[in-house]
C-alpha cells in the first residue's frame, strides 16, 4: 500500500497546504516522498480545529496520532494513507517519533481560544511546529543521518509561523483566536474586542508592525544560516523564497490588517522556489 499511500498523501498537501506542496516541487525522488509524507501529516494535524465543534473530538484525534507513532492499533492505522506513508517515511529515514509526538503536543494549543500569551511562548509553538519541519525535511535530505543546522530551523520556523499568522490575522479573529503574541497587543493598548470585532485600530496596526519587524529579523538571521549549510540540505529551506515574497506583500499595505492577505500566483511561486535552489546549490 506504501506507494499509493505517497500518492494520496501528495493530493492530500496539495489540496490541504498548498504552499508547503509547492515547495516540495524542487525535491526529487525518495527524499521528495518522504517529505511530503511529513508535511501530510502536519496539515493533517493542522487542520484538526477546523473539522471539529469542540475540543474534545480534537483531543482525540491528536491521541489517535499519538498512538500511531507509538505503534497502537498497527493494522487500523496502515488503513489510513497519510499515517502508512509517515510510518514508512519515519523507518526508513529514522525520524525522532519523540520530535512529532512533541509536535503534536503543541497542537493542542489550536484546539482551545486562549490567546497565545507572549513572545516566548509563540515561538516555542513555533519552534515545536513549523522549525520541526525544516529540520525533519533536512534530515530526510540527509538520508536520515543526524544533521546540525545551527539556527536555520529555529529561525525560518518563527519567521514562517508569524507570516503565516500576520496574513491570516482577520480570519483567526473572526473565529475569536489570537494566534500572535497578545503582549505585543497589550503593550500597543489594544483589548481584545478591538481585535475580535476588526477594528484596525492604530494600536492593532502599530502592534502587528512590530511583529512584523519580528518576522524580517528572523528571516535574515535564518538566510545567514541556510548559506552556511552543506549544498544538498539547503533545498528543505527553499520556502524562505515564498515567505520572503509574502511578507513583502503583507507590508505594502498595513492599514487593512484583518482583510485578505494578497498573494502570488502558483506560477510565480514556483519560479521563485526554482530560482531560489537553483542559486543556492
């Protein structure tokens, strides 16, 4: 069942996580399956909150993942295709079951509405989920050696994160969540009704400005360390040539923070993507 389950994860990411599917085009091969394979499974996850009215039902679908990894419910678990292509992929590259358990410990956060509370933990969350991609995605590029990438991780994961919820701030409020760093809003004098009835008050827009500033230092720190990786590691990072594009297009317009994030069309992305790797062979 294996190489169809890669198929059906591939059409799972490019439907669920389009952006991350794009970016899986400059990879080739086995490595390419088994990062899609990785990122299946994290819009899989991702996506729980959305599916579910409450709590509860999330909570058990992250324990059913949990179990996965564990082993639990073995010939149940192969039936579903993303979880039998991530089990292979996890053999077979020898991933840390222990780094997406803790992966799927973060999770838990999107279930509830409690505001994400400050920088510190924001970029835990980060660094649980979005940097524990980029350093998955290198060590499968690896052929599953350990592999030390200094900051490169750490720092595109926290950039990748606060982009991603920067140009999603108006639908995450919508759905009464703040995903970013609420004393950062606090600070700004901001309440949380400014924030959840779309007031693009001066205080939202100055706060998201500096969180903004945030994502532009992360991004440069982790350009610095991407160029210092070995050649063959360098293409799990090829979204940094996305989200640089996206944030770019994010600030040109920072007065209507809770409308729709403007963004490129899939061909550009993938020239950016191409040109990018291209370069940093």
């Amino acid at each position: 069942m294996a190489a169809e389950s890669f198929v059906h994860a591939a059409d799972a990411l490019r439907t669920s996580d389009r952006d991350r599917y794009l970016s899986t085009l400059v990879l080739t091969g086995a490595h390419r399956d088994a990062v899609v394979a990785l990122y299946a499974f994290n819009a899989d996850v991702a996506a729980i909150r959305a599916r579910v009215s409450d709590p509860t039902p999330g909570e058990i679908r992250l324990q059913w993942w949990n179990d996965a990894l564990e082993g639990q419910g073995h010939g149940a678990v192969r039936q579903n295709p993303i979880a039998d292509a991530l089990l292979d992929t996890i053999a077979t590259y020898s991933i840390p079951k222990g780094t997406l358990q803790r992966l799927l410990g973060a999770r838990r956060f999107d279930l509830y509405d409690d505001p994400m509370p400050d920088l510190e933990s924001f970029e835990g969350y980060a660094g649980e989920t979005a940097s524990t991609l980029y350093q998955l995605a290198a060590m499968i590029l690896n052929d599953g050696e350990l592999v030390e990438i200094g900051d490169a991780a750490g720092h595109l994961g926290v950039a990748h994160a606060m982009i991603g919820h920067l140009r999603a701030f108006g639908h995450t409020a919508s759905q009464g969540r703040i995903m970013l760093p609420w004393s950062v809003f606090a600070a700004n004098g901001v309440r949380e009704r400014d924030i959840f009835s779309g007031q693009a008050s001066e205080g939202v827009v100055e706060a998201l400005g500096q969180i903004s500033d945030l994502a532009s230092e992360h991004l440069a720190k982790a350009e610095t360390a991407i160029i210092a990786l070995p050649g063959k590691l360098r293409p799990a990072f090829a979204p940094i040539a996305m989200l640089k594009a996206q944030h770019a297009l994010w600030q040109t317009d920072q007065s209507t923070p809770f409308a729709a994030a403007p963004d490129d069309a899939d061909w550009r992305k993938i020239t950016r993507l191409a040109w990018w790797t291209f370069r940093n062979r």
